[in-house]
C-alpha cells in the first residue's frame, strides 16, 4: 500500500509566518477541551457562533473532504478562501490520518508549513482558506484509566 508522505510545496512569507505562529498558539486550548479521549480521530474547531468560544469534535471516518461544496460539518460554503473540494483526510487502517491537499488555489497548512501530502499526529494545526482544526487522534485508553 502506498502512503503519502510529507511533501512540502512552498515556503511561506514572513507575513504568512506571523499569520500562522498567531494560529499555532490559539490551538492549543482547543486539545485542551478534549483531554481524554475520543472515539475516533477527529478535527477539533472552535465554534465562533456560538459567542462562547466552544470546541466541536468533528469525527473522521473512511474518506472526509473539506471544501466548500463538502456537506456539512466538512462544508463552508460562505468560504471564498477554500476551494470546493480542498483537501481530504484519509482514515487508515488502525486510524492512521492523512491529509491530501486537492490541487486547491490557497493550499494546505500544516503547523505552518504548506504541504500536499502529510501524515497528521496529534496537535497538528491544520488550516485551509479562512478555516482552522486541530487534529486528535482519539488517544488511545491508558491501562490506568480502565476501571478494573
């Protein structure tokens, strides 16, 4: 089976530097509303209308494509940014995730970096048009956590 691998495309500006250091550090309390874990991998988003500032987990199962023609909760049609079909997140066998960019006009980021191709570990900040995730890879139960 092939897998995709890392494949940067471009190094980004200064500016798009500053743009996604700012991002990276706003991600981090979105792993922290989800500590423990998860029933499968999911895409972790703030939730901006709910005024709040709550975290949706969005689970990721067989083939997602996010864009703006995607169905919902994948579709953000109002996202002049995002391409119709951006990119996909690709479920492996035993949950390994792997986001493809689509040949989408703004590209893939992944913790900063513009890829076409990237094996996603937990914590990566994922962003595409005007849409940001973290991804969670559901973590697995620690043996401590189980109630014997």
């Amino acid at each position: 089976m092939n897998t995709p691998t890392d494949q940067t495309t471009s190094r980004p500006t200064s500016a798009e530097i500053e743009l996604l250091q700012t991002r990276l550090l706003d991600s981090k309390p979105l792993l922290d509303a989800f500590p423990g874990p998860l029933p499968a991998p999911c895409l972790l988003r703030r939730v901006l209308d709910t005024g709040g500032g709550d975290v949706e987990a969005l689970p990721l199962l067989g083939v997602v494509v996010i864009g703006r023609q995607s169905d919902p909760p994948f579709g953000f049609p109002d996202d002049g940014s995002l391409s119709g079909r951006h990119f996909r997140i690709l479920v492996g066998p035993r949950g390994r995730c792997y986001a493809e960019d689509l040949n989408s006009t703004n590209g893939l980021w992944v913790n900063g970096r513009r890829v076409k191709q990237r094996l996603l570990v937990h914590g990566d900040a994922i962003h595409a048009g005007n849409q940001d995730w973290v991804f969670h890879d559901g973590g697995p139960l620690d043996p401590e956590d189980i109630a014997e």
